[in-house]
C-alpha cells in the first residue's frame, strides 16, 4: 500500500483513482503525518469454485489434509444464515 499526502491526492486526485481502479492500487492517505484514509479498489475480484478447485487440485494436499478443508467448508455452510428481504 502506498502512502500519500491528503492534499496530493486531492490535487492528483484523478489519476489517483485511476490507479486504485486499474492497477488494483491502495493509498493510504495522511494528513500532517496521521492517516485518516485509505483508497482501495471497489471490487476485490474472488475465485470461482472451479478455480479454487482447480489450484487446491495443484497444491498437493494429503488425504488428511483435503479431509479437514472439506471438513471446514461443511461446517462454514452450516453456519451461513439464509439471506432474508429487506424490503419485506
């Protein structure tokens, strides 16, 4: 994460936020020497089922260890909770 002056990065403050959106940077923004802000991306692109797959697949994990992985998302499932309408 970069660090950057609040009144440069008010007087850049386009082209800092075209480089937070495509080259996924972060600023943290300091105001005489005290953070007081961070720029970060708007989106923090996650993988796919497949792709997580695909790279545990490509880890070489043992039996025991795919066993507690597996073991851990059963139980990550279990404790998700139904999503509900606001609007109801």
């Amino acid at each position: 994460m970069k660090t950057l002056e609040a009144g440069k990065a008010a007087a850049n403050f386009t082209r800092v936020l075209d480089e937070v959106h495509s080259l996924r940077e972060s600023f943290e923004i300091i105001q005489k020497g005290v953070p007081c802000a961070y720029l970060v991306p708007a989106i923090q692109r996650g993988v796919s089922s497949h792709e997580l797959a695909d790279d545990l697949a490509d880890a070489g994990l043992t039996a025991r260890d795919r066993r507690s992985f597996a073991a851990a998302l059963r139980k990550g499932r279990e404790a998700l909770k139904p999503l509900t309408n606001p609007w109801d």
